[in-house]
C-alpha cells in the first residue's frame, strides 16, 4: 500500500508514542481504515501467490464467496496438549485432509493456518456429521408429531362441528352439565372456594364451619334447573364478590331486573342489618370503656387508702 506508507514509520499507532499510550501491551493500528485495507491487500496477495489456500471466517453461519463459516472446518493446533480425559482433542489430531487456509473474515484476519474442511473425515467430522444426523432424526420426528398433531386438531374441529348440528334447544341434563363443570375449571381457585361453600350442605350451628367439599362433588346431584342457576351464578360471580369489577355492579342490576328481582328493597334490608351491627358494636365499645373506668376508678381508690 504505497500510498498508506510504512508501518513502521507511521505515527498513527500506539508503539510510536509510548508516554501517550502507557498501558498498550503491545504496537496497534489507531487507523481503522488504513489498517483493514491493508490486511485486505495481504489477503488479496496470499490468495493471489497460493490459489489452493482455503478461504475461512472466524464467524459462525453460512458465508458467500465460498468463504467456509466456523462450523464447517477444524483449525489444526500443533501443540501436543491433552485434555484432562488423556486423549487428544478433534483439532489437536493429524489427518491425511490438513490443508492450509487463510483467514478472510472475523478475528485474526490474514493470518494462514492449518485446517481439515473435509465433511467425509472422520477423524475431525465424525463427531459433528454424527451429531447433524442425530439434530435432522430430531427433526424429522418433531415434523411427524406435529403432523399427526394438526392430524388430530383437524379431526377434532370436524367431530365438533358435527356435535354442533345435532344440538338442539333446551339443552339436556348432560350437556348443561357439561358446560357447567367446564366452567367450574375455568373459575380461579377463589370462585371455586366460594361455590363450594355455598353448594356445602354446612349446618348453620357447627362453629366453626364443617369444610366445604369440593364443588366438582355437589354437581351431581344437580337437576337441569340447579345446573342452569349454577352457570348463570357462574357468570356473575365477579360482579358479586369483586367491588373493582368494571361494571360490575350494572350487570348484577341488569339480571336482577330482567328476572324482577328488587334491588332496592334487598339493598335497604343490608343497610339495616349494618346499621344493627354497628349499633351493636358501639354498645359493646362504651361498655368496655364503663368497666375499664370502674376498675380503674377501684385502683385508685384501692392505692390511696394503702
């Protein structure tokens, strides 16, 4: 590159200044460009000098250019280590394949090593085509299960579709039951709880409560009439039981006045049964607070005559 000029002589890196550059560890480039045109011209006359040189990235996934990516070559290591197993690993072997190869793309770029890009040697790619072979088995059964998967959705849709047309109004006891425990198993475990002690034969004297058994056991004994009570209460259970129900409240008061049913009358009757317990309570506070000013009054006198 005669027009970037020598490496050597250039002040652009950071051996050329070393009071500037005191923790570089070793010379480099600060000319980013500079630097990778001249790696690609050495590149460019290592190919140009050795045709046979295999051209090799750094980088995994597939390159153009007949550029090989990381996974379809083993780089040959010279040193004579072992791992901790005694034998020597796939890249530390020698192989009738070893060419050289020089590299083109990712790290180390330019530099000219020793690889075996081979698929058919066993010595470097037995263990990886062994496991390509076992990942597309993996596969092809994975595409069978989805298929005999989409197999039976599609059989399923069709059977339903054939229920549906031999359906008719009103719906019988097994199918109402049917939607009704479907229901139930949508429910979160709170609603459930809540219907199983309101479906609970409990006796209203055991203190505490007996446990309430679980509401999947009282559906059956239901008749058509408790099961369609039971998916409407179902559907209201929210706007019942959950005071930040959006909207709850209106569609409570819409059913309620579809089947006549006067809320006002029910709500003035709640209001009493408050009022009374609150009535109640206050009692119970202002005796406390008698009988804890009596005794406190008898202490006092009891410590003044000591």
């Amino acid at each position: 590159m005669p027009e970037a000029g020598s490496c050597h002589d250039c002040a652009k890196r950071t051996g050329a200044n070393s009071l500037l550059f005191p923790e570089a560890d070793r010379d480099q480039c600060l000319d980013r460009d500079c630097y990778q045109s001249k790696v690609a011209a050495h590149v460019a006359r290592a190919i140009q000098a050795d045709p046979r040189l295999i051209q090799i990235s750094t980088t995994w996934g597939t390159h153009t250019n007949g550029v090989l990516g990381r996974g379809q070559y083993v780089e040959i290591v010279t040193k004579a280590s072992r791992n901790g197993g005694g034998k020597p690993s796939p890249e530390r072997k020698k192989c009738p394949h070893v060419t050289k190869a020089i590299v083109v793309e990712g790290g180390n770029c330019g530099h000219i090593v020793n690889v075996c890009a081979d698929p058919a040697c066993e010595t470097h790619h037995g263990e990886s085509r062994k496991a390509r072979e076992a990942q597309e088995r993996l596969r092809a059964e994975q595409r069978k299960q989805e298929n005999r998967r989409k197999e039976e959705l599609a059989t399923r849709s069709r059977v339903l579709a054939a229920i549906l047309q031999k359906v008719a109004a009103p719906l019988t006891k097994a199918d109402l039951e049917l939607v009704a425990r479907d229901f139930v198993n949508r429910l979160p475990q709170e609603y459930r709880t809540l219907l199983s002690q309101r479906h609970s034969p409990v006796s209203a004297k055991s203190k505490p409560p007996k446990p309430a058994v679980e509401i999947g056991s009282a559906l059956k004994n239901l008749d058509e009439a408790g099961y369609s009570r039971l998916l409407i209460e179902m559907s209201l259970l929210d706007a019942a039981h959950n005071a930040y129900a959006r909207e709850g409240g209106e569609r409570l008061e819409a059913v309620a006045k579809r089947y006549r049913v006067n809320v006002q009358k029910i709500a003035e009757s709640v209001a009493a049964e408050f009022a009374s317990k609150r009535r109640r309570r206050e009692q119970r506070q202002k005796a406390k607070g008698k009988h804890y000013r009596n005794s406190s009054r008898a202490v006092a006198a009891k410590t003044t005559a000591t």
